[in-house]
C-alpha cells in the first residue's frame, strides 16, 4: 500500500478512440451498441456514453485503430443477445475467465470492446 499523503480520489477512466469517419462511427456506438450521443458532439471530436460507461470518439487523431478497452456490464449474455439484434459485429462466442464472462465486440475502426460480467 502506497504511503503518500493526500492522494485524490480517481472517479473513472473514459478512453479516447481514433476514428476514420465520425457519423459511421456515431451511428455504430448509437444504433447498435445503444449509447448515446453527446450534444455538443460534432464531427471532429464526441462523447457516447451508456450508463456509467463513456467513450471518446476522435476523428483522425488522439490514438490508434485498433485498441483494445474493457467495460463492465450486468450481464453478458443479455447484452449479446440484444446487440446481436441490431447488427453488432460480435467476435465469437462468450468466454468464462477467472475475472469474467466477457464478449468480445469490433467497432468499425477495428476497436475491440471487450464487454464482461460477473464470471460462473
């Protein structure tokens, strides 16, 4: 345990992904992922958000395809089955590992959202 004084608390981590074109991708978190879109949002940079969960959305710039990110859920398999309805690009089947239940899921910049819940 860490022994510095005065350490200020840390709220959340909300990551920044690099995107190629900004209403696909908007659409792709909005329609099928079920987030919803910042007001202020515009074409160069937003933020989706659902629930606790949020990410920044970046046109051309402030990271790479690619990237990897984890966000937690209530339940896996009911996020499945309702993203698998409105066309998400699901990658395979729901894994049980020690830490979760998780679902792998691919954005149209090759992001990989890795969704988990309490594992079995």
């Amino acid at each position: 345990m860490s022994t510095v004084k005065n350490r200020t608390p840390f709220h959340r981590a909300e990551p920044i992904l690099s995107v190629a074109d900004m209403s696909a991708s908007v659409a792709y978190y909005v329609d099928v992922l079920g987030f919803v879109n910042a007001p202020w949002g515009d074409d160069a940079f937003t933020h989706v958000t659902r629930d606790d969960a949020g990410i920044y959305l970046c046109r051309g710039g402030q990271g790479h395809p690619g990237t990897w990110i984890w966000i937690g859920v209530a339940d896996v398999e009911v996020l499945r089955d309702e993203i698998r309805a409105t066309g998400a690009k699901i990658r395979g089947e729901i894994v049980n590992h020690p830490w979760a239940r998780e679902l792998e899921v691919a954005d149209p910049d090759g992001h990989v959202i890795r969704f988990g819940s309490e594992p079995v």
